[in-house]
C-alpha cells in the first residue's frame, strides 16, 4: 500500500513540475485530446472558380443605310471584327472610314460600347470595314450603328436582320440626329428590315417645299419663291416600323431580342 501512495505522489509532482515547465493551451488540440480522448475534426475549405471568357475572334456584320451623291438611299455592309491585342482600332482606309469624322465616330463608338459591356477593349483591337465607294456616306451618321456592331462583337451577340439604325453616337451614348432620313428609311424597307430605329424626334420629318409666286406689271413679270413647311410621317412614307431612340440603350432591345 505504502508503494502504491509512493508512486501516485510522484507521478502527481512530475505532472506539477511538467506543466510548469511546458503550460497546456486549452484552446490546442493537443489539450483537447488528453481531456476529451477525442481527436478534433479536420476543417475543409472551398474556392470558388469564376469562368471568364476570352474573346478570341469575332466577326460581326450590320446593314448600314445610306444615301448617294444624288440623295438616293443605299444599304452597305458594315463588318466589325475583335481580336485579342493592344487596343487598336483599324480601318480600311480605302473605303468610307478614311474619313476624319466618320473616325471619331468609330472612336466614340469604341468608348460607349466598353461602357455597356463592361469588357476591357483595350485588350483586344478592332477592325471596321465597309463594302462600298466612299462617296456614299460622309459624316458621323453611321455612329449609332457602329455601336451597335461593337458591342455585338465584344459580347459574340447575333444582331438580328430585320432591324436597321440610323444617328450619330455621343460619348454619353445618345443619339444624335442625322439628315436624308426617308430616303435611308425606304432603302431599309427595299432590303427586308421591318424596324427602322431613328434619332428621336426623326421620325418625322419636317421639309420646305419651295412655292413660286408670280404676278406681272406692264410687260414685266416678277416671280418670288417662298418655302413652306411640309412634316412627313416617316412611318407612312416609308412603309417601314419606325421608332424613335434617344440612346444606344434605347436601341439594343431591338437588335437583341431575348
């Protein structure tokens, strides 16, 4: 018996004299084991991948209206094409987009389209092209179409075929107004379009019809011309669906039906 209280007494000071020298961390799991003789669960952790897609080479194609040298409408054919590069807009400066404006319009456009879809574009270069002379079309009023047509790229979007747009673009994505609107709304309605997207308040339009008054004195005879103000309905002339947009905004809904 004496043996027995022997060695629990010194078992209980090399206890004593362990812990001072190495203190337990309740918190450890190595205490947690000598006093639950339970060894803790592992803990698991999760990473969440987020696919991002790349845009390796889209093409994208948009009929374009226009009008002549002779105020006739005419449909071209605008190709917008994204690769992965440094940021480059190119054109082909053989045709239409050698001209200055028409090139800050293709600028704008770039800026406005990056905005909608969130894609870096700087990362990618951009080429635009049209099949046409480019005595065709001359001044910004391509702009809004070529919005259109970037943004389908970036996002590798079908445009659909029965929509055609005319306006200029500003950097804040509205559109602007254009001239010869009946004439490129007749010359969509030619190729199949059923909607025909304008700048608002362009959907109808105001003329000034030259009227020529005339009266006679002695043997003279004296003629004066006035202009009166004649609004034609786009709509009715045209024998189109014409709607009005105030921005690109406005605009995709149409080109990009859900």
């Amino acid at each position: 018996m004496k043996k027995v209280l022997a060695i629990v007494l010194i078992a209980a000071l090399v206890w004593i004299f362990l812990s001072n020298i190495y203190p337990i961390d309740i918190s450890s799991p190595l205490s947690n084991f000598f006093t639950t003789n339970t060894i803790p669960e592992k803990t698991t952790s999760t990473t969440t991948t987020i696919a991002v897609t790349e845009i390796k080479h889209n093409i994208v194609y948009l009929k374009l209206p226009a009008v002549d040298n002779e105020g006739n409408g005419v449909i071209t054919l605008l190709k917008v094409e994204i690769v992965p590069g440094t940021g480059k807009i190119l054109t082909d400066i053989n045709n239409l987009f050698f001209w200055v404006d028409t090139q800050n319009s293709i600028r704008t456009a770039q800026r406005v389209a990056q905005n909608i879809t969130g894609v870096d574009l700087s990362k990618y270069d951009l080429t635009y092209s049209v099949e046409t002379n480019a005595s065709l079309i001359g001044g910004p009023s391509a702009g809004a179409a070529l919005t259109i047509a970037t943004i389908a790229a970036a996002e590798n979007k079908n445009l659909s075929e029965n929509v055609m747009i005319t306006g200029t673009i500003n950097s804040d994505g509205s559109i602007g107004p254009v001239g010869e609107v009946l004439a490129k709304a007749k010359a969509s309605k030619d190729v199949g379009a059923k909607i025909f997207l304008v700048p608002e308040g362009q959907a109808t339009q105001t003329y000034y019809k030259p009227v020529q008054n005339c009266s006679s004195i002695g043997s003279l005879r004296y003629c004066t011309i006035e202009y009166q103000q004649e609004k034609i309905d786009i709509n009715k002339n045209a024998a189109i669906n014409v709607k009005e947009v105030a921005n690109i905004k406005d605009a995709i809904p149409y080109f990009f039906p859900s």
